[in-house]
C-alpha cells in the first residue's frame, strides 16, 4: 500500500466523520427514526474499517521505509564508506545468531530486550520515538543512545501495538523492565500525614504517612509457532520481521486481555474490575450514553467521568472503550453544540475526546446493562512489570509427520493496579 491509497483512505475516514457529526446535529433534539439509526451504524462500522486499513497502511509504509534505510546502509559499508558502528556490528551478530538457531545450526537462542525499550510510547505519533529513549531498569543504569532497528525491536514494537494499557500509558512512570524475574515488591504511599498550625512551644502532634506495597511476578506469556523449512531457508523471505511480528502480535494479545480483565491467577491482575465507578447511566443508559439533549446524559455523563479524576491525573489522562462505543460517542455533543470528539489531523495521530486521546481495546466490553464499558484516567496508576530476556525455543521434531519446524516464544509478565485515584470508569445503567 502506497502513501497515496492511505491519503485517499484518511479523506473517506474524514467523510465519514463528518456524516456521523452531521446526522448527530439533525437528531439532537429527537430519537432518531430506524433509517438514521441504521445509517448510523452503517458508518460505524465503516469507521472501524477505514482504521484498520489506514492502521495496516501505516504498518506497510514504515517497513518500506526501514528495508529502504537497511539497503541504504548496506551499500555504504560495500563500498567502504562507512565502517561499522558497534552497535551495529553487534545487531548483525544478533541476526545472524538468530538465523543460526532458525535453521537449526544451533539448539536454543537468548535474546536481551535493549532497556532502552522502555521509552514511552509516543502517544501522539503512535509510535516509538527513538529520539528520546529513556532507561528505568532497577538492576542496570546505564544510558546510551537511541535503540536502532532490531529483532527485539521489532518484536516489542508489534507488542506494544496489540497491547492498549502500553499504549495509553504516556510516560514511562510504574513501566518497570527487570534483568529477573524473581518476585518484586512495589512501595506505594496511600496516604501522606499532614501538617498543622502549632503554637510556640507548643506539642507537634504526629502525622505518618501509610505505605504498603504490592508484589509483582513474573507470569508466562507464551507463543507456539509451526512454519516450513523452506520459509526457514528462503534468504529472500524475511524471518527476522515474519517472526517477530506473529509471536509479538500472539504474545500481546494474550497480554492485553489479561491487564484488562485478568484474574491474577497465573496471569496478571486486570485493572477493570479494581476502578473505582466515575459516573454512572441513569435509567435508559444500558446500551448507551443516552439522549444528548436530556440533561445528565450524553456528552454530560463523560464530562461526569473526566472530573471525577482529580487535576493531576486528569490533565495526563487517556480515554479507554471498545471501538463499538466509539462509534456511539463519536455523534455527541457538548452543551453548547460544540464537537467534543475530534478526529486526528495527520494519518496515524490519535483521536481526542474532550481534549484528550482515545486509545480503543478490544477487551474493554461494549455498552450493555452494568457494562464498565469506558475509562478514563492516567494510567500510570497501572503497574506493567517485563522480564527482558525473551526466550526462543526450536523443535525439528514435533510436527515432523507435517515437515514444519516449530517454535516457541516466552514473555514473562506481570501487571496490577496501584492507585485508584488514578483512574475512574463509567457503568452502563442497570435497564
């Protein structure tokens, strides 16, 4: 996909939009008729669509670009114009060490995560922004410079993209990389003393802060995958980026859905059902926010939700929800008439509502009767804890009867809430 069909896909993104906003501006003060509300929904899916195939674009055009940069390289060094950094010179070692282990020259393969990894993620590009890479590892302390392309590159990058509590995080605050994976214990203060006025001479009465702790561990992620040996061999076909892309995309997924939802048993603790309830639906809210023009519904209800996160997390806060219900809240309108959810100006920058981003998650449940269906807040009031070292496992034997070579992939993890201030949800009414 050329740059061209992702400009065009962006304008009928646009299109659609400006559709929803338009029949929402016609319906404002009735229930819209059956036609309107299937137009509606029509578009809504077709919102999500565009997304997708615009996202994919993305995807293509930024792995274009990076073999257009490695072919750059690699005629520079044939022709001895530059030597090579060491960094990249050690890269190559990990290539060729990993092609190695893929065509079973050698048993097992240990790839390091780069601490570096841990930058946050650039909320506004949605990307990595390798200009500000910053390390947070408890074990190691050393700085260095931007993290060129990699395997363990690319195997974090299409992590993070299937991971949407990584995304929405916009600072690196409670990311914590460690070299082991032993248990962790994570201090926390939940509440902080307090001063008062004394007289001279007078008695200071005391006033402790409580801390308590919360301990992280180290949860098996795992992948399997089976592919030929001829794809193996194939030095045209690109085994680095097949393969980080099919175990970072399984190993996200499974992660994602259990920072979510998870029950913190042999997985990480979810964050859903922790939050403290921000707003709630009155009656004739269980499928929806409700008529924009009644009081105490509509946009009202997420205005409710933002304020009910205090200042210094409202301001660095991201809106959470499944794509259905942002088709639901892209129709609304402030009180004034205005437009409170805005479409990202440039291709692959993210949506805002009510000045702030929207980052969808599949795993967040669609609006239904008690559904805790959108959040909103800093979620670096989340804990996401990785152990750096990913590790790869080949078998020659397993699908021998099928000749494909299999292999294994292992993340471990761990994640759980740390501060409900932090973060607050909007429940769905009962009827």
């Amino acid at each position: 996909m050329n740059a061209e069909v992702v400009k065009r896909l962006w304008e009928k993104r646009m299109g659609v939009i400006h559709n929803l906003q338009a029949q929402a501006f016609v319906t404002e003060n009735r229930e819209p008729t059956a036609e309107e509300r299937s137009a509606d929904e029509a578009w809504a899916k077709e919102l999500t669509e565009l997304d997708e195939k615009i996202k994919k674009g993305l995807d293509e055009l930024e792995r274009e670009q990076r073999s257009s940069d490695a072919f750059d390289r690699y005629q520079k060094l044939t022709k001895g114009q530059n030597e090579p950094h060491p960094r990249q010179a050690g890269e190559s070692e990990q290539a060729q060490g990993l092609r190695a282990f893929l065509k079973g020259e050698t048993r097992s393969f240990d790839i390091e995560i780069d601490p570096r990894v841990q930058q946050h993620f650039n909320l506004e590009k949605r990307q990595w922004n390798p200009d500000v890479w910053e390390r947070r590892d408890l074990l190691i302390s050393e700085s260095d410079a931007p993290m060129p392309t990699s395997f363990s590159g690319q195997l974090y990058e299409f992590l993070i993209a299937s991971v949407g509590v990584l995304k929405a995080k916009t600072n690196t605050d409670n990311f914590l990389l460690t070299a082991s994976g032993e248990n962790m214990v994570l201090p926390r203060a939940t509440a902080y003393g307090g001063a008062a006025w004394i007289g001279e001479g007078a008695l200071i009465t005391e006033s402790d802060p409580t801390l308590t702790s919360i301990t992280l561990s180290a949860y098996g992620d795992k992948a399997l995958l089976d592919i030929s040996p001829e794809l193996v061999e194939d030095s045209g076909f690109d085994i680095l980026g097949f393969v980080a892309r099919t175990m970072g995309r399984n190993a996200g997924l499974l992660a994602d859905a259990a920072y979510v939802n998870g029950d913190g048993s042999a997985k990480p603790t979810g964050f859903l059902a922790g939050l403290t309830v921000g707003a709630t639906g009155p009656t004739g809210t269980s499928v929806s926010l409700g008529t924009q023009a009644t009081a105490g519904q509509g946009s009202d209800l997420l205005v409710d939700l933002q304020f009910s996160v205090i200042e210094p997390y409202r301001d660095r806060g991201v809106w959470m929800m499944n794509d259905a219900s942002v088709g639901k809240v892209a129709r609304l309108k402030g009180s004034g008439g205005e437009i409170i959810w805005q479409s990202g100006l440039v291709p692959g920058s993210p949506d805002t509502l009510l000045g702030r981003p929207i980052v969808t998650d599949p795993n967040i449940p669609v609006m239904a009767a008690n559904a805790k269906s959108i959040v909103f807040g800093d979620f670096s009031g989340y804990a996401v804890r990785i152990v750096r070292a990913v590790r790869f496992e080949r078998s020659d034997h397993a699908k021998f009867e099928n000749d494909l070579v299999s292999f294994k992939a292992v993340l471990r993890t761990d994640g759980k809430l740390i501060d409900t201030n932090a973060m607050k949800v909007f429940v769905n009414s009962a009827t």
